[in-house]
C-alpha cells in the first residue's frame, strides 16, 4: 500500500527537541511491514514557535529512510501542493488538527480516501473559544467527512464521539517485545527504602509536575526519591518549589530512551500526572520494566490502565495524588508484584508491530 500521512507533528531528523517520537513510530514500523510510506508536514510558524520549537526550512528532508516534505505557513491557508501530484499514494492518514484539516484538501484535489487520527489537541481546538472563528468549523468538517476516525486512547474515543456522532477507533502506541522486562524484575518490590518513583515529561504547566512535587511534600510516612526526566519551561519553578520543600528530586534533563529505561528497571512508581494527554508512551515504558504505573482518570493510558488491576488511576488535585502515592506504598508487596504483573502483560499486548498492523487493519477497511 502507498500511503501518505499528513502531520505537523514529525521529527525531521533525529535530534529535533520536543518532537514526540509516537507518529514516528508508526511510521517507522508501517515501512518495516512493507508498505511504502511518504510524509508531508504543513507547518503553521507560529504554532511552532509557542510549542518552543525551531522552525525549519521548507523543503525535502529525509529521516530513518523516510521521506518527508516540510512546508512552512505564515497563515492558516495550508494552500494544496502541486508537488503531490508526483506522489503515488492510495490513502492518506492524517494526524493532529493542522494535519487533519489539510487531509480533507488534499483528499478532494487528488480523489483519494482519507482517515483522521484524534489526539488532545483537535479536542483543544474543538472546544476553545479561541479557535472558534477559523480552525473550529474545518476541523470539525475534516472529521465528518473522513472515511474514517481514530482515537489514539479510550478517553479521547468517548469523547470525540460524543461530539462527532460517529464510531472511532482506538490507535495505541506500542513498545518493541525486546523492551519488556521479565517478570523477574518484580522482586525489586522487596525492598522500598527508599520508595523510588520515576516521572517522564515535558516540564510545562499542562503535565502537572507542580501538584506531584506538592503532592510528595506532604508525605512524611516513608523515605522516597523522585526522578524527572524531561526539559521544558517550567523548569526552574519545579526547582524553586523542591529547595523550598526540601525535596529527595533529581531533575534528571532530557535523556535518550535507553536511559531512561535503565532507571525504570529500579523504580516502584512510575507517574504521569499529566491533564488531558493524548496516550503517554511513557506510561507503557513504566509498564514495560515492572513498575507500577498511575496516571489521572480521563487522560493517557486511562482504560488501557485499570485502577487497581494493573496500575492506578487518581485525579489531578494534590490530596489525590498524595492519597494514590501512599496508597500504593502501603500496598501488600504481593499485591503491588501482582499489579505490576499484570502491567507487563498490557505491555506486552501493546506490542510495536501488533499495533501498527491493527492501524495497517483499519485502514484497509476503506476500501473494503
């Protein structure tokens, strides 16, 4: 199959900071199974620079053996290209709400099929009065008229069909079977002093870091330590609030993947407090090496991750992630190696190649 996938959201090569590698990902095992895989990326400057990227430069631009197309916009015109027209593609799969309203374009202009895959930003754009005048109306017409809607998790699905009136599909990200840990790795529940807990994100205001760091503040029953991996604006009130609290943190930067994975061996906790994200790979990395996962109620991995079966789910506010943190602690050490158990085998349900196939499934149906 040809497809062309339409987003904003692509690394254009490998070190791009704050690129979320998820899109890559498919991406990447799509071409591993064999179907052949372009990528164009309509990029509106101004939504980079508040992301706190680097604009790049319109043109060719090749990574991992994929080929993509960047073209920059000054205005919400995202104008057809012409250059398409050499392009043989037979769908086209769209991500994120810049890339899903050009999908719709594109598709009229070249007769050709088109799915939309939903994340936590066309739900923003959905249902801010800020995007009201333009993005608002498009994307909405974007999505009704797809062949096609994926959901990239259970809580965005339920949401963005309460608004469309139409089934979705769920696109979970997955994780390479090499990277899960065996289930031997839960004999580190054996010893929690200290209780170790890991936390992977964006440092910015939407990932909740904040509440996490007051949450622990509160909680003199038992030793912890917390690692942060990530970098972002938020930076130095998270410092700030640690020196004044006096926090066990260590604010680790941003760090490749096998590095953080090496210290999720180790780690009880992994949590991500974050409001509204799209899925959280990071959540499935926790999974994967046997910690114990939370993260909130109507958010990431929340119905992937069942409360109290293979991890935790809580609320955003700091009486409820304290309350889940010292909950969990105090958990039976049989009880918290059967929870991780568990959680390595969602992990493993959520395997990279399994997940790109069922995407590869979905989209056949179009042409069913």
């Amino acid at each position: 199959m040809n497809i062309l996938l339409i987003t904003d959201l692509y690394p254009l090569f490998e070190e791009q900071k704050n690129v979320p590698k998820a899109i890559e990902d498919f991406v990447l095992a799509i071409s591993e199974l064999g179907h052949n895989i372009f990528v164009y990326r309509p990029d509106l400057v101004i939504n980079t620079i508040i992301r706190g990227r680097k604009p790049q430069k319109s043109g060719l631009y090749y990574n991992k053996g994929v080929k993509i197309y960047n073209k920059n916009f000054l205005f919400c015109n995202f104008s057809n290209e012409n250059f398409l027209k050499n392009e043989n593609f037979d769908v086209i799969i769209s991500h994120m709400p810049t890339g899903n309203i050009c999908a719709r374009k594109i598709a009229k202009k070249y007769n050709k099929p088109y799915i939309t895959i939903v994340h936590s930003s066309d739900l923003e754009v959905i249902k801010n009065p800020l995007y009201k005048i333009y993005f608002k109306n498009k994307l909405l017409n974007s999505l009704n008229e797809a062949k096609l809607v994926g959901a990239r998790s259970f809580w965005l699905k339920e949401e963005i069909e309460k608004i469309l009136q139409k089934e979705t599909f769920v696109l979970p990200s997955g994780i390479k079977a090499e990277l899960v840990a065996k289930d031997e790795i839960t004999e580190k529940f054996k010893n929690k002093k200290p209780f170790k807990i890991v936390a992977t994100a964006q440092l910015i205001k939407r990932k909740n870091l904040k509440n996490l760091l007051l949450a622990l503040s509160q909680i003199k029953e038992f030793d912890w330590e917390l690692s942060i991996f990530g970098e972002g604006k938020e930076k130095r009130k998270l410092e700030k609030i640690a020196e004044l609290h006096k926090l066990n943190v260590v604010f680790e930067g941003k760090k490749t993947r096998d590095k953080v994975i090496e210290k999720l061996k180790s780690a009880h906790l992994f949590i991500l407090p974050s409001i509204k994200e799209t899925f959280g790979i990071s959540l499935l990395e926790g999974l994967s090496q046997g910690c114990v996962c939370a993260c909130l109620k109507n958010s990431a991995m929340s119905g992937f991750i069942q409360d109290e079966i293979n991890g935790f789910l809580c609320n955003k506010e700091i009486e409820d992630i304290k309350g889940t943190i010292k909950k969990i602690y105090f958990k039976d050490e049989k009880e918290l190696i059967k929870i991780a158990q568990k959680g390595l085998k969602t992990a493993r349900e959520l395997e990279y190649y399994e997940c790109a196939k069922k995407y590869l499934e979905n989209i056949k149906k179009i042409f069913q």
